[in-house]
C-alpha cells in the first residue's frame, strides 16, 4: 500500500512523527501493543485540492489555514486503503483510537501534549473525518503558538495518523519509568484508575499512586477516593464520558500489587529499550496489560537516581580540618593523606593483607568534593569500620567509638549479613589477636611518639641549599621522601587517637555510671589536664606580647597600623617585642586560620592579623594585667572544683579511686599527646605547602603558570605529571583558568548540607540537600538553647558573630560565636570572655584547648551564629552547655545575669 503503513512494518524512510515509531519499535520489541496501522504524511498531501496546496504553502497566519481546510477530507485512492486495511482487523463491531503522529510530537525535546487532537471510540465509518479532524489540528493558532514559543518553524510538515484497536479497560493509566516529581531513576511511578487512562492523563479524575523501587518493591503508594472513571461512549463528541464509579470500588486501589509490579516492570524495559525515561499510556483489560503509547519524559528534573549507587555525605567533623571552598590541590593532597594513614590503621589493628587488598577501593574514595567542599564518603567508611576485628560482635559500639552517627544496616542495601558461626568464630581469633597487638601498642605508646616525633624532625630538618634554590625534580623528590617517611606511616597519631577516645568514652561512662555528675557534668572540666599544653602556647605568648605592647605607647601606635610592609620596618626599632615575635612566627607561623588547606596564607605570608590582636589586647583595660581578657567570667580554676567532688565522692571506695584515677590520667596524657602531634601535623603541611609554593614559583618563572599560586587550582599528580612526563594534558594555564571559575561558582553557590545522599553519578542531577543542617525558625526563636559543656565557668557578654578571626575585630570581654573553629582561631581566644560554637565535640581543638584556658565554651550548638547576633547580651554556662539571651537592660546594669 502507498499509503497505509502495518504495525508490522519497518517504518524505515517513512516521516511517520515519533508516537508511531515508538508504537513501531514497542511491537517489534514483543510488547503487548494492540493492532494498528499509521497513515503516512504524504495521504494529506494527496488530498488536498490545488487551493488548499496554496493554502497551506503560503497562508498568512493560522485562522486563514484554519479555513482553508475547514472542508478537507481524504481523497479517493486514501479512502480505498483505508477501507482496506480496516478490513483487516476482521471484527466489524471494533471501535478505534486516531492519533496524531507529527514529526515533532512526543521527542526527547518537545513533547506537544495536548496540542493535537486524538479521538478515542471511534467506529469504521467515522475514522475519515477523525483523520480530517487529526490533520487539521496541526495547522491551529494554539499550535502555530506553542511552535513559536519552542522556536520551531511555521507552517509544520503534516502528521502521520495512526488507527489503533481499542480496547474496553478494567483499569488504565500512566507509567513513568522515572519519578517524573524528583528525578530519581531508581523509583517507577504508576497511576491508575478504573475505565480508561483518559482520566488519568487529564488530571479531571483522582487516581492511585504507586512508587516501585527496581527490586519491585512497592516503596510508597496513594489510594485515591476514585468517584469518576472514564468510559467508552458513542454519543459523546470525543468518544469519552465520564461515569460515577461505584461508592464499593471507590476507596479501594484499581490495581493488585502484582498488577503494579507487572507495570513498572514495562515501563523499565521500555526504558531500556529507547535508553531514556519514558512515560507509557498504558490499559489492563481480562487481567492483560495492554501498552498504547510511549514516549520521553521531557521535563524529567535532573537526579543521578540510581538505588544501586547510593552515597551519604557528611562533613561534621572534617569541617573543623577543611572549611569552606577548597582547592583542588588541597583536596587531591588530602585524599592522597587519608588514602595512606588508614591503609596503616587497618594494618595496626592486624586486618589480614589479602582482606584490605580486596577492599583497595575503599581507601582511595574516603573523601569527596561536593561544590569545592570536603566531605566525608561516610559508606566506604562504614566499609572501612566493617574492615576491622570484632565488628561482628559488636559493630555498634565501634560505629559510635569512630564517630559513625548513621548505622550501616540503616543506611546501606549492602551491609554485612549475619556471620555464620565459622566465620564468627574466626572475627573472634582474630579480634583477639588485634587485642593484643593493641596492648603492646598501648605499652609502646610513649617511646614510639618519641621515635614518631624524631623522624618528623629528621624530616624537617634543613638540607643543603634548602628549598628555595631546588629545581621541580628534586622538589618532588622532597615531597615524595616526606610521604614516604610520615604520611605513609602515620602510626603514632593514629594509635594515640584510638585510645584518646576510648578513654575519654570510658571516663565519661564512669562518670555516670558512679552518679559524679550528680550536681552537674564533671567530664569536661576533669578532662583539663593542669599543665601545660602546647596548644595553649599561642595564646601564652600572645598574652606576654600584649603586656609589652601596653607598656609602651610607641609600640602600642605601631601595632595599630595597618600597612604590613611599614609596620614590621618600625617594629625593629622594638627588640624585646621583635625577638618574641620572631620567635611565634618560626613556632607558630603555620599555625593559621584553615591552616590543613595548602592555599590559606600563613601568619609568616602575612602577620597582620597577629598584630591586630596583640594590639587590640595591648590597648583594652585588661591589658597591662596580662591575663585573659573575658572580664565577664564568673568561675575560673578548670577542673579543681570537679576534682574535689570526685574525691568526695569516691571517698572510702579506694578500688574505685584507683580506677578512675588511672583511666582520668590516661585520658588528659592522651588528649595532651593529640595535640601535641596536631602541631606536629600542622609543621608537615607548612612543608608540603612550602614544596608546592616553590613549585608554584618555578612554573611561574618558565611561564607555565600566571601566578605562583596557582598551582593550588591544580592536583598534585597533575603538577607530577607535566614534570615527568605523564601528564594527560599540558595547557595548565587554561586548566587554571576553569578551575578559577569554578572556585568562583562554587563560593556563590548555596552550600550543601551537612548530611545529603546522592544517587548515581554524583556530580549530574543530586541536589545535595539533607534534611539536616538546616535548623527551624521555631528552634531560633526561643532565649534558651543548649549544647555540648567543654570548658567549666559561667560567662556573660555582648555576642560577636565571627566567620573570619583574621578579618574580625573582637572587644575584649565578648563571647565569640562562630559556626566553626581551628587551631588559627587561639589567638583570638584571650579576647573573649566566652565561646559558643555550631560544630564541635568534647575533643575538638577549640573545647580542648578553651577547657585548658578555663574559657566556658559550648559547642554543637546548631545553628548558633544565625540565633545569636553581634551585641546580643548572652549568658554562657560551659558546665551545663546552656546559653541564654539576656535582657539588654540586664547586661548593661549588670543584673539578672544568673536567670
């Protein structure tokens, strides 16, 4: 036939519109799609007159087409086809569907629902004027709008139309083999009701809502009160009519849940079948599924949408290391860190060679970079937890020991199932034997900190012409023999961690379980150590700084410009005060804000901020005392008060005295220990900072490069790589240059969440929002929040909301309020009088060292530098961790402050 194409046909080289390729590749595919034949194009063409062939070539707009073609119907030789090849479905009592199939219509851009007609119940000798009908509501004005607003060309090429066998449904609807609300690929999504899918395309009707998941699993469904179904109906002008469905049926679902599996699973196969979503019109008739249309869902939001590749994010705890946007080449020299250091941990906790060799994948993914920022890949650590001796004993307890907040069997369709006894009995021996060597370690803790802390010297220590004379080669010949000596063998740091928080864990047990927190948490306060603490040092020396700057007025106006260049010329003129700076700078001149990112500029690159300080310090009341500057603490002496009570309380209990006394002084040597190899940490990445600097300068001086640091917007094998000869590219200015825009994106861009998942490719469709992070307006309204007590004493100040303590100008005696903190904050800590942060636990850098400087801090308090705002009157208890708006009258006459 010339005109009539067969639903068995190819459709190779015939115009036929995308809904009848569709129906063409669904049959030949073996889905059950009912008998039909597509009229091609070229039978409107031949039926037209000469006038309606000028018509539709040069009409002046739509109305005039319109009329032109008011009269039209098929010509003759289309009419003995048509005859014909209804002949052939045999059944004179059939009725049919006519639809449209015009080039344009249901693509993967344009979809052109509604715009066309259809008609549903259509009986033989009505089925020409339907194509009539079909082919003239290509040419109507809401059409010639729709293609203007798609950009597309006027007048349109003619459609095919397809006559489909219709059948009387039970039951009918819309499959979408993607959530066509979220995006998300791993969910089909069914809606259904009684009679025909009409009321379910129009939205007119109610209809059930079912969501599967790819193992069939029906995750969500919505039974709908269904009052109207839709129904075959000769005397209606479309074929259609509503019917009221029977009060019996209405409430319950349209389809079995066997019926809904059957349906989704099309609908995925369709899926495959095109290599897109699809949304499929589909009908069940005699218990039959019946597939009438399918086509791509246009306007699918973008999700990675896959169940099988699920991640959760999570960056509380890291956020206090890497804040904030972060440079590629900090992020590519982290992952390389954690990549090696946890590889040693496994080895240190015995886990057999063979066992983290078939888990290499997991160490090399620990950490992701979402929008510029780090976060955890919190499944491969749970992978990682999983990993270690005992976890089938009790995983639970080692989750929480690791900072885990989310377990692995709620969280993961891959967690581990129930061990056999064998393999139970083998986690035993092998727990057992991890035990021991975690013992030895115990006993070997100290002298092998001490050899720990002799190679990092031996490391450090000057070599030759140093690193500003060296060449690329030999500056990565530096690096590579500072992984080889530290970063890869890490053990000391991690050992100390393990039983830092296992004793810190059991102390704080004790205390609850020997009712020593009866009149309040004793934990925090017994957890200061009394001595001295490295990272107390800063603030020490910065202290002794201020009392000479407060002695001198000369000195004290020099502090106080603002051109660095300048100021450090004048301040030669000051031995006592240049030669203790100097002397912070060479100690602490890493020791800057964000100081674990390679790109932050340090206090050596740029003391201004120190100086602000000191200055600042110098010149308060307080100053000259030389004593921390919070004037509005009420309590001081951290930790003598708790003491007295555990020994009050323990009194004639000399066993449990013992005991405690040896777990609390385990607990402060761990605690000091960490922060002593924290400073240590922060000396190794001034010297890989310093490395990649001189790298930066070399690139810079060949050219390579605009500027020495942009080798930050660059990964470390990247930069390897252009040296050696391996690189997969070598325009590293126009890397650079991307990379700058993305940096520059990312810092406009909203911030992700602090806990998200995503699915499928991470990076295309996932929205990193949680539904965490954000805390509620209610929650912000109250006077009174509580969070975690680090450091013992009651405070009472005007707040300072901080984000950048080098930029911040903080008056003595305020509470400072920050989202989060790090070892560059300590130095404005003797300013403050008071500390409440967002993030944060007992063992953060900024509780430890606050506790040691009997500053009261609270931390996790969500969502604090939002509620509080700079010169709210605030009231701080570190004790309890409650924090109070007060009154305003109340902070200024200096009453009420204790309710």
């Amino acid at each position: 036939m010339r005109y009539i194409l067969r639903s068995v046909g190819s459709g190779n080289g015939n115009p036929l519109g995308g809904k009848a390729r569709s129906l063409l590749r669904l049959r030949r595919a073996g889905f059950p799609v009912p008998d039909f034949f597509v009229l091609a194009p070229q039978a409107f063409r031949d039926s037209l007159t000469p006038a309606q062939h000028a018509a539709v070539e040069s009409a002046p707009d739509a109305e005039a087409l319109r009329s032109a073609l008011a009269d039209l119907a098929p010509g003759r030789p289309v009419r003995r086809e048509l005859s014909a090849a209804l002949l052939g479905f045999g059944r004179t009592e059939a009725v049919f569907a006519v639809r449209s199939s015009a080039p344009d219509e249901d693509g993967a851009e344009h979809s052109f629902a509604g715009q066309l007609k259809s008609f549903l119940g259509v009986r033989p000798p009505d089925i020409e004027q339907r194509i009539a009908d079909v082919w003239r509501s290509n040419f109507t004005a809401a059409v010639c709008a729709y293609r203007a607003q798609q950009g597309l060309p006027w007048p349109p090429a003619a459609p095919a139309v397809i006559v489909q066998e219709m059948i009387a449904p039970d039951t009918a609807g819309v499959a979408f083999s993607s959530d066509p609300v979220t995006g998300d690929r791993s969910l089909a999504v069914i809606a259904s009701n009684y009679g025909l899918a009409t009321s379910v395309v129009s939205g007119e009707a109610d209809s059930d809502l079912h969501h599967v998941d790819r193992s069939g699993r029906i995750v969500k469904r919505h039974i709908a009160v269904k009052t109207r179904a839709d129904r075959f109906s000769a005397a209606a002008p479309e074929g259609v009519a509503p019917v009221t469905v029977a009060a019996t049926q209405a409430r319950r679902p349209a389809l079995t849940d066997e019926q809904v599996r059957q349906v989704a699973e099309a609908a995925r196969r369709i899926e495959t079948l095109f290599g897109s979503p699809q949304d499929v019109e589909w009908a069940i008739a005699g218990g039959r599924l019946h597939l009438l249309q399918a086509r791509p869902i246009t306007a699918l939001p973008a999700s990675g949408g896959d169940e099988n590749a699920r991640q959760i994010w999570d960056n509380s705890n890291i956020v206090e290391s890497y804040g904030g946007v972060t440079t590629p080449l900090t992020f590519s020299f982290a992952r390389r860190a954690y990549e090696g250091v946890y590889r040693q941990f496994c080895r240190t906790l015995r886990v057999p060679g063979p066992v983290i060799e078939a888990n290499d994948f997991i160490f090399g993914r620990m950490l992701g970079r979402i929008r510029g920022r780090v976060y955890y890949n919190l499944l491969n650590w749970y992978r990682l937890i999983a990993l270690l001796p005992g976890y089938t004993f009790n995983r639970r307890f080692m989750e929480q020991m690791m900072g885990v907040k989310e377990h692995l069997a709620e969280s993961t369709p891959t967690s581990p199932v129930r061990a056999p006894f064998r393999s139970r009995l083998r986690d035993a021996l092998r727990l057992a034997a991890s035990a021991a060597g975690l013992a030895g370690s115990y006993l070997r803790l100290r002298s092998n900190t001490a050899a720990f802390q002799r190679r990092i010297e031996a490391a450090l220590a000057p070599r030759g012409s140093g690193l500003a004379g060296a060449t690329p080669d030999q500056l990565i010949a530096a690096f590579r023999d500072l992984e080889q000596r530290l970063l890869t063998r890490w053990d000391a740091p991690l050992v100390n961690d393990f039983f830092t928080m296992i004793f810190s864990g059991v102390l704080g047990r004790l205390c609850e379980r020997w009712g020593l927190n009866a009149a309040g948490p004793v934990h925090p306060a017994l957890l200061c150590s009394g001595g001295r603490m490295v990272s107390t040092e800063p603030a020490c020396r910065i202290v002794e700084m201020a009392r000479l700057a407060a002695a001198d007025d000369d000195l004290l106006r020099t502090l106080q410009q603002e051109n660095t260049a300048d100021l450090m010329r004048r301040l030669r003129r000051y031995p006592e005060f240049g030669l203790k700076l100097r002397a912070y700078l060479e100690r602490f001149g890493e020791r800057c804000t964000d100081e674990l990112k390679l790109e932050s500029a340090t206090l050596q690159e740029n003391p201004l901020p120190l100086l602000r300080v000191i200055a600042a310090m110098a010149s308060s009341p307080a100053g000259k005392a030389g004593g921390r500057q919070g004037t509005g603490a009420e309590s001081a002496a951290p930790g003598g008060d708790a003491a007295a009570r555990v020994h009050a309380a323990l009194s004639g209990r000399p066993l449990r005295r013992w005991a405690f006394s040896w777990v609390l002084k385990n607990a402060r040597d761990r605690v000091r220990t960490r922060e002593t190899l924290r400073y240590e940490r922060t000396r190794v990445f001034g010297r890989v900072r310093t490395i990649f600097l001189e790298l930066g300068r070399r690139f810079h001086q060949r050219g390579i490069l605009q500027d020495p640091r942009d080798i930050f917007f660059l990964e470390v094998e990247e930069i390897f790589g252009f040296v050696q000869g391996y690189a997969a590219g070598t325009n590293l200015k126009g890397l650079v240059s991307l990379r700058r825009q993305e940096y520059d994106a990312y810092a406009r861009q909203e911030t992700p969440a602090e806990r998200f998942e995503t699915r499928g490719i991470v990076y295309h469709g996932n929205r990193f929002t949680g539904g965490n992070g954000r805390i509620g307006a209610d929650a912000l309204a109250g006077d009174l929040r509580k969070g975690i007590g680090c450091g013992p004493g009651i405070a009472s100040g005007r707040a300072r909301v901080v984000t950048d303590p080098a930029a911040a100008h903080i008056e003595p005696g305020e509470i400072l309020v920050a989202e989060r903190t790090d070892p560059g904050w300590v130095m404005v800590f003797p300013l403050a009088s008071g500390l409440v942060v967002e993030r944060g636990s007992l063992l953060s850098h900024s509780a430890i060292v606050a506790r040691e400087m009997g500053l009261p801090t609270v931390v996790g308090l969500e969502g604090a530098a939002a509620w509080l705002q700079t010169g709210d009157p605030v009231r701080v208890d570190g004790s309890t961790g409650c924090v109070r708006k007060l009154r305003a009258h109340a902070a200024e006459d200096g009453h009420d402050l204790r309710n």
